[in-house]
C-alpha cells in the first residue's frame, strides 16, 4: 500500500499530486498555457524557467490541502522521460532531493506508463492484459499492455501525432492553441459529414493497408487545401463544419485500427490515454464501435486525460509496491521507447 508524492513537468503543466495505490489524494496542474499561447506553442525554455518558479510552492500546497506528512510519504516520483529535457530536469532534480532529505526512494517515470495508469483511476479494479490507445501531442500508438512495466508497441503514427494534428489544424483556422479542447467544442456546433477527408492510410507494399499504423499530416494538408479552396471562392469559412468533419476523420481512424488490434490480439478492453482521450468524438465513436463487438472501453477522468501528476503518481505507486526503484544517478531522456521502461529501476 504504497503512498506516492508525484512531480510531472515533461511539458507545459507543472503538476503535483499525493496518490495512494490508486486513490488521488489531492492534485495540483499549474497551467502555463496562457504563457505559451502568444507564442503558439510550448517554448520548452520558457516552460522550463516556469517549472522552476511554480514547483515548490505547488508541493507546497499538497501538504497545505490535506492532512498528509512526510511521514506518510513512502516514495518521491517524478516523470523522466520522455519530454522536454530541460523541463524534465526540473521535477527530476526537485524529486532527488526531496527523496534524499525525507530519506524516501527516488522512482522515475516514462510519461506515457503515466497516461496508460490514468485509467486505474477511473476503474481501480483493471487488471492487465488490456490494449492502451494512447493519443496526445506527442504519440499515437496503440500499446498492449502485459503487466505493470510490460508493454509491446503495436501501431503507432507514421508522422503526426493526433493532439499535433488538433493543434496544426486550429492554427490554420486561426482558432488558437492548444487546439484539441478548441475544435472539439467547435466540432458539437458542425456538420461531421460536410467534408470527405481522408483518414490515412499507411498503404503496405503487397497491397492493402497496414492495420494499426497511422498517419495524421496527409490530412492535415487535405484540410489546408480545402481552406484555401473556400478561401479562393471568397466564401465565409464554415469553420464548425471543418472541425467537425476533421474530428470525425481523425476519431473514425483512431476507433478503426484500436477494434482492429484488440480482435486480432484477443484483448476485451481497451483503455485510452492523453490529452485526446479527452476528445469528445473519440469518446462516441469508440464507444459504440466496442459495444458493437463486445469489448470495453475504458477513458481516465476526463481531468486526467491531459498531463497531470495523479497518473505519475499511480504508476509509480504500483512500481513501489513492487520493489522498484531508481538510482539517484538516473538522467532524464527526451526519447525513451516504452518497451524499455524497466530500465528506469535498480
Ligand atoms: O497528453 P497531453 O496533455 O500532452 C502530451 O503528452 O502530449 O496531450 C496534449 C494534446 C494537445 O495536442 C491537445 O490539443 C490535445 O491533447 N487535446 C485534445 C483535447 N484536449 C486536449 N485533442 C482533442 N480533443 C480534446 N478535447
Ligand atoms: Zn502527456
């Protein structure tokens, strides 16, 4: 029953959070995205000094909001890759020390073992082999996994990942970053069947198409040369039906290859995570597409589908309860494949 102070700051959210086993204690996400937004994206020095000013006092307010010590602590976790290395530096660091004042273990964490365990907070009962469909900024894979700390990658994107289209596609509709939570919201006012838009397919070289792999820049580029083409006609952007048939074609290539790979591999749920586990056609056409084939799917609490420590701090509690953890020589790593996350610890 380990209980678990976790630190995630691989990106642009300084989070903090006490987990016990499976249960959020209490959890703290300092947003920087207002800081980011006028420059369109994370600027991975500014995220790092920003970290730097917010950590502390974050960790802080963990001890502040509940009636935890330090000597209930039994481990100080925070995400070491991958991620912004100078961003990562700071939880790391932050975790080391505390970990050898407090006399506690150090255990670091791969980011994305974090967002598979943000769905044992939403079902605390789960129990491997499940398949994770994993879709943030950064990755699209989908990841069967084994046991704790076991994992085979299965498909993954050939270029973008499906948060990065969200993001791409909202700049060229000028609505802003980040863009998922933003077309999304815009995809509920439009029609998702106003325009065609492919859903890319890898084409393997027998013919067909490869049946987990993906691919999110050929439309991405549909969607900038459907823009121009309206734009060129002089007509109004109908800016909620884009969205919407775009969401609809990523959401339908998502569901399509997650049910392909949980039939072919014999796995009866599947669990998404990252920031576009939040995406509410996602959500919908998984769903029903699992009901129709007997499988479950299972989503995080929607406030831990996008970065926060609760899912830092859930998997490192499983780690703990079974004897790992790291050397206080560990590094942080921008890449670190998810099969390898076993090397993390003593
Ligand atoms: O998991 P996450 O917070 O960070 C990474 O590890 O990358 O994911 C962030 C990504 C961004 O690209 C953001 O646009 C996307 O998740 N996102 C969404 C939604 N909320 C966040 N995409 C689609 N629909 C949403 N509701
Ligand atoms: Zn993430």
């Amino acid at each position: 029953m380990a209980t678990v102070l976790a630190i995630e700051t691989s990106c642009d959210e300084t989070a903090v959070a006490i987990v016990k086993n499976r249960e959020v204690i209490y959890s703290l996400m300092a947003s920087q995205i207002e800081t980011h937004r006028q420059y369109g994206g994370v600027v991975p020095e500014v995220a790092s000094r920003q970290h730097v000013e917010k950590v502390d006092w974050a960790i802080a307010e963990c001890f502040k909001n509940t009636n935890f010590s330090w000597a209930d602590i039994d481990g100080v976790a925070a995400t070491c890759a991958p991620g912004l290395v100078g961003a990562l530096l700071v939880g790391v660091t932050v975790a080391k020390t505390l970990a050898i004042i407090r006399n506690k273990p150090f255990l670091g964490i791969h980011h994305l073992e974090g967002h598979i365990y943000a769905n044992y907070l939403s079902d605390p009962n789960l129990q491997p082999p499940f398949l994770c469909l994993l879709v943030s900024g950064g990755h699209t894979s989908l990841i069967w996994v084994k046991n704790c700390g076991e994992y085979q990658t299965l498909g993954q994107t050939r270029d973008d990942a499906a948060g990065e289209a969200f993001d791409k596609v909202a700049r060229l509709l000028d609505l802003g970053y980040p863009g998922g939570p933003i077309i999304d919201k815009l995809a509920s006012q439009g029609d998702p069947k106003a325009f065609p838009l492919p859903e890319g397919n890898i084409s393997l070289p027998g013919g067909g198409y490869h049946p987990y792999d993906s691919s999110f820049s050929g439309l991405k580029t549909a969607v900038l040369r459907l823009v121009q083409k309206l734009k060129q006609e002089g007509t109004a952007l109908p800016v909620s039906d884009i969205a919407a048939s775009f969401q609809e074609s990523v959401a339908k290539s998502l569901t399509r290859r997650a049910i392909a790979c949980a039939l072919d591999y014999g796995l009866k749920t599947i669990a998404v995570g990252g920031g576009v586990a939040a995406n509410s056609g996602l959500r919908k056409h998984l769903q029903a597409a699992a009901d129709a084939q007997g499988l479950r799917v299972l989503f995080p609490p929607l406030k831990f589908c996008t970065d926060n420590a609760a899912m830092i701090g859930c998997a490192a509690a499983e780690h703990l309860n079974r004897g790992h953890t790291s050397p206080l020589t560990l590094g942080v790593q921008s890449r670190l494949d998810i099969k390898d996350v076993m090397q993390l610890y003593n």
